[in-house]
C-alpha cells in the first residue's frame, strides 16, 4: 500500500509504520497501522445549557476501504448531579452508522473501536452542562487495503476531469474538502456535513497548481478566508442522500470584501429535476493519481457526465470525482443551477452520489441562517406603538410604523407599503406617512375570525426594496380579525392537566411534556418550546433519538363545548422529517371522547414552529364529547422524524363590535363621532347590505337616523 495521511481538526499530517504479518496458518485481516498520534488536549463544556456536541473531529484515511481507532487515553468527564454521562459518538462518513462508546464501553472495547466502512470517521464528545473536561487521545489508526480511486468514484476507463477556474468554488482547509458560494441573501456556502467540524477552517479562492511532487499549493492571503463557526449549520453527514452542511465566512482582512463582493459571482439553488437526459457537472478540488499531472492535486478540475438518478433526497451521476471532490457543487449542465452537493463516490457499483438542495434540514437551515449568513438590513423597521393582536373586522385598525436608515443607507420617503393576504393572496396598499418614514398602516376589512397574514416594506434612497420581516413573504406577521376573544381553555403544558399518551408499536419517540433539550442543530429537535413558557409535549426529548415506528398519540382531556358554538382550537406544531416522506403529523378531532376521530390537518415536514387554527363547527357540532389527538409515525422507520405541541388554546372570537359608534377608534363617542357619520352621508354602495360604514340603523343610507344612534351612544366605550 501507498503512504497515507491523516487530517484532523488539529490540522497535522501524520507518518505511519507499515504492520507486518508473521502469523501462519491462519489469514490474518489486511490492514495498516498508522501513527498519528492526536490529543485533543482538554475538553470544556464552556457555557451550553443542554446536551451538546462539545467537541468533533474527522479521522480520515484517504482511499482506505475501512478504519478502526486505538484510543491512548479516553477520560470523559464526569457528569453532574442527576445528568447523562459524558460518551463518544463514532460516525461513519461513508454509511452514516454510529458507535456509543462510554467508559464502560472503552474498557469492554480494550479502547478502540469498532471497524468503520469507508476512509473517514467523525468523533464526537457529547456531553451534559456542567460536566467535567474531557481529552481524548489517539495514538494510531488501523486502516484496510486502499480502494483505488480510479474503481470507486471515476466512472469510466479513465479521469476525464479538466483543469477550469470557476469563481464560485472554494477549497476547504485543512480538511480538504470543496465549498462554493450560493443564493442566498448574504452569499454564503454550501458543503457536504462530513467536512465540517473544526477541521472546516479556511475557504481558498483562485487555487494555484500544486507542485510537481504532488503537495498543495496555496493561494495569498488575500484569497483566503476564515469560517464563522457561529454561521456553521451541519448535520455531520449521515450518509448517502443525507450529508449536507450551509456556513459563511469572515471578510478577508487584507481587502476587507467578502467571498462573494471578491469572486463576483455565485450558484443559484434549484430541486433536482426528474431524470430526463441531462448531464451533470462536478467542479471542485479532488485528488489526483497517476497518469494525471502531480500538479493537479487538489487544485480545481471539472467534469461532465450522465444524470442518473433522482430518488428521495439522492441525485446519483456518472461524472468523475475523488476524494477531495466532497462538498462540490452538482451541477445541472442544462440550467447551470445547483441541484445537489457532491458527497459520496460509488461509481464502481454504478455512480457517484450527492445530496439533494431539496433535502429538509437544509431547507431549513437555508431559512434559518446563523452568524455571517444572518441578513443585514439596510432599513430598520420599529413599530413604537405595537404590533396588533386583533384588527377591526371593518376595517381601520391603526399601526405605526418608523423606518431609519442602517449604515450609509437612507430610507426614501413615501415608498411605505403594507403587504397583506386574507385568503386572496397577496395584496398591496400604500401606508399614511405622517412625517418622512414615519407611517401609519391601515388594515384593511376582513370577515371576522380570518387569520390576517402581512408584513411592511420600503425603499432605500439607491431604489432597494427592503421587507421587515426580511424574507418575507416567506415569513410574516399575523392578527385576528375580530374584536377580541373569550378564552375557554388554554394550556402552556406547565402542568399535567389531563393529557394522556397512547404508543402503538412505538421504538422511541414516545410523547412526553419537558423542556426541549434540543439536537446540537442537525437532528430536528425543537430548540425550544413555542411560547416561551418552557414546557411542551415533545417526541422522546432525549438526545440524538426520534420518532421510530408509531403513531405515538397524544390525546387531550374532554372538553365540554354545547356553551361555546363559535370555538376555535389553536396549538403551535412542530414536525420534522429530514426526508420528507410519506410520515406525518396527524391532527385529529372526535366528538364522542375518542372513540371515532376525523381529521383536522396531517402535516408534512415543515420549517419551526407554526400555530394552526380551527373552526371546531367546521367538523362537528360542539357538545360536551369533544376531544382532540395528535400522532406522529416515521413508519417505516426510514427517515428522522420529530414532533412537538405546545400553546393549545380552545377559544371564541368577539366579531360584534362593543362600541359601533366610535368611528374614530379612540374608545369614546363624542363629536368627532358625529362629524364622521356627516362626512359619510348619503346612501350606501349597491349592493347593499352589506352595510357601509356608518350605517348604524342597517337602511342602507346614512341620514339624521343614524346621528341619533351616535348619540344614542354617547360617552366612553365599555
């Protein structure tokens, strides 16, 4: 076998010493043993408030088939009072399978590990607030025969890859791995999740040659860049179709431009099109071996090869690849746009694989960004009088909104707008600006009980269109038209008040009601609970476990409704499912206490926590039997499923006003009042009703009759 080395998060290339085999009689296991002698030096917690990753690393054998680790020393620390016990958490880049290793099991092991497929290993110590450091050490690497990689993930004869220089790829060091830049608002990066860790450190842009011994080259300073680990979203890599991480980077400090205000340039994300004959591009920094140049080691080659396959969140082609080649953008030669990213090879038993943009933790880590990736706005939107819960079923509700500049940007005055969707889609309306940039936003009618969607925007003085929440429409505000409301139950879950569990053919996942510990962000976990008491109903809550098998249910106590015919049932939901299969999150309601149910929603997998709200007389008559259940099912157990219910409210809405007399909304009927039904005089529109504003006696006309009534009203509203 040929030299190997080892990257890790320390950033060091290590020797080896060749085994050697005297044995007879017996066919001993093909294998290396290779120094790298590795210490993670101490181990803190720092100041995490639930079980985390507290330290990663990537054990890497290039071109081994397989690799197992000898542990030196292994001290977990210790866990506090009442907490889990510290372990490692051995993952498989290659397959995604994983070891749990306590000090237990070291010792059972004679510390090492299992044997792992594939070249790479990441390590991870997890542990509780509060625990004791931790060091890990690890003195050698025992690896299998290499793959050449001209079998494994080159799909032909021979490397077709060709030297090319496209700006939006980066080569990612130490961990030798590729990076590009992509759409989203601030232009920040895409890799696959077996990349990252600490080992994820520098972007390289405008990579030179390597030398003619094949060792990398590097580009000045002023192409490289330095990773904000608080941007870092990344799911470890977990196999096949399931490898995916999104991160940023710092401004170069020699030129003080971002990536992408440098290279100019980026790749637009699309989902992976049916197969239909397209071809595919891989661009990025693999490895070479002979007959290829020395000198095109890990610097930048591309390739064009088949479109194969489109199953599930896994694009598969026939375009070459190696090692290094990981995190490369797939391309689809028709469109130019990235569909996927590159992370597995396997051409040797039909094509190379990468993860689909599509894929659900992406999607939502796309929605979602951390650090540098985190827009920033040129506008700043302030509403000093708050944010409406209720709006005025006839329209007029009043909100304030200040728009002032960030930076060296000014707002334009007049250019104000209140973007609103009450079930028509999305409209549009001009706000009353009472200063320059200071507004008033008018909610428009709406029928009462309708759940109004909106947010605001403005313009800069450069003509920028700038939308508070910043990625709106995606995200919005809402209010209620109505009145008001008249509460009948509501439930935080701070307490046990009457909620029971039903688990059918359940493995784990079962509901309970805690305080979400969360996943470190790579497993789908809520982070917290909806409302901000603490509590919810969550599926297992411990780290690292989902939803297998199901439906676990979770079932409210009885409600008796005969009094209350206009309820409405809210609740905030959460649903994951990294692979957006058929498993769902059944919402359901009876009306003879459980013993039929019909159904309200069944969600699919979707971004964070969402309330949904319902009409119970849309299903049944209310009646003193009614009952409500929630169920979540990864059956089959394929993909990685997570659910939570929090902020459960049965309630009524106000929809008659207490004060239809105060056209001016200032709570008292006075003369302004009557100066309001004077300037409204006249007969209503045709067709009429409905009633128009002002018509207090429902004739269709607004004359001396309805004065009367505004004096009939006289004084402070109730």
């Amino acid at each position: 076998m040929r030299k190997k080395t080892l990257r890790l998060i320390c950033s060091c290339v290590f020797g080896f010493f060749a085994a050697t085999n005297t044995s007879a009689q017996v066919q001993p296991l093909e294998q290396e043993e290779i120094r790298v002698n590795f210490d993670s030096g101490q181990i803190l917690v720092g100041d995490i408030v639930e079980r985390d990753t507290v330290f990663s690393t990537v054990v890497r054998i290039p071109d081994a088939s397989w690799i197992r680790l000898q542990f030196d020393r292994a001290i977990l620390g210790t866990a506090p009072q009442g907490g889990q016990e510290t372990i490692l958490r051995l993952t498989s880049i290659q397959d995604g399978v994983r070891q749990h290793l306590n000090l237990e099991h070291l010792n059972e092991w004679l510390y090492t590990s299992a044997y792992f497929n594939g070249d790479a290993v990441m390590l991870e110590v997890i542990s509780d607030p509060g625990a004791e450091p931790s060091r890990i050490s690890i003195p050698r690497v025992w690896a299998g025969p290499e793959f050449a990689y001209i079998e494994r993930s080159i799909c032909g004869p021979t490397d077709d890859r060709v030297l090319s220089d496209d700006p939006r790829t980066s080569r990612l060091v130490p961990i030798g791995c590729t990076s590009w830049l992509i759409d989203d608002p601030n232009h920040c990066f895409l890799t696959a999740g077996h990349c990252t860790g600490s080992s994820a450190q520098i972007c390289e842009f405008n990579v030179p040659l390597s030398d003619s011994f094949g060792n990398i080259q590097h580009p000045p300073p002023a192409d490289q860049y330095a990773i904000d680990p608080d941007s870092m979203q990344s799911n470890g890599g977990q196999g096949i179709g399931n490898d995916w991480a999104y991160f940023g980077c710092f401004p170069n400090t020699e030129t003080g431009l971002t990536p992408y205000e440098a290279q100019g340039d980026y790749f637009n994300l699309t989902f992976p099109p049916p197969v239909s004959g397209q071809d595919i591009r891989i661009t990025g920094y693999g490895t070479t071996s002979p007959p290829v140049p020395n000198e095109w080691n890990q610097a930048q080659k591309t390739h064009v090869g088949p479109f194969v396959d489109s199953s599930g969140t896994v694009v598969g082609y026939q375009t070459d690849t190696t090692g290094g080649n990981s995190g490369s953008p797939v391309i689809n030669e028709d469109t130019g746009e990235a569909i996927g990213i590159h992370t597995h090879g396997g051409c040797s038993s039909g094509q190379n694989n990468g993860t689909g943009i599509h894929h659900a933790g992406l999607q939502d880590a796309l929605a979602n960004p951390q650090g540098v990736c985190i827009p920033v706005s040129s506008l700043e939107f302030t509403f000093p009088n708050g944010m409406p819960e209720f709006v005025d079923p006839s329209g007029g509700t009043t909100m304030r909104v200040e728009v002032t500049g960030v930076g060296d940007e000014e707002p334009e005055p007049g250019t104000g707008l209140l973007h609103y969707n009450i079930g028509a889609g999305w409209q549009s309306l001009a706000m009353n600006e009472i200063v320059d940039n200071v507004y008033d936003a008018i909610f428009p009618a709406a029928e009462c009980t309708v759940v109004i969607q909106y947010y605001v925007s403005a313009e800069t003085v450069g003509n920028s269109f700038i939308t508070e929440p910043w990625n709106a429409p995606d995200a919005y505000f809402t209010a209620i038209s109505a009145y008001g409301e008249i509460v009948t139950f509501e439930d935080n879950f701070q307490t046990n008040t009457g909620w029971t569990v039903e688990n059918v053919n359940v493995d784990t996942g079962a509901w309970v009601r805690a305080v979400p510990v969360g996943s470190g962000g790579g497993r789908g976990d809520p982070p917290t609970d909806a409302d901000g008491s603490g509590m919810c109903y969550v599926t297992d809550n411990r780290f690292d476990e989902d939803v297998d098998g199901g439906p676990t249910r979770l079932l409210s106590p009885t409600f008796d409704l005969t009094n209350v015919p206009g309820a409405y049932v809210s609740y905030a939901r959460w649903f994951y499912n990294d692979d957006n299969d058929v498993d769902r999150l059944d919402c359901e309601i009876s009306d003879d206490n459980g013993a039929s149910w019909m159904l309200m929603e069944s969600v699919p997998h979707s971004s964070g926590w969402i309330t949904a709200l319902f009409k119970v007389s849309d299903f049944f008559t209310p009646n003193n039997q009614i009952r409500f259940r929630f169920s979540a099912t990864d059956n089959p157990n394929n993909s990685v499923t997570e659910a939570g219910i929090d902020a459960f409210i049965i309630r009524s809405f106000i929809c008659t006003s207490p004060c239809p007399a105060d056209f001016t909304g200032d709570d008292v009927v006075n003369i302004d009042d009557i100066f309001a039904v004077l300037g409204l005089w006249g007969d209503c529109d045709d067709p009429c009703p409905p009633y128009c504003t002002g018509d207090l006696t429902e004739d269709c006309t607004i004359n001396i009759d309805d004065v009367f009534a505004v004096l009939g009203q006289w004084g402070p509203c109730d």
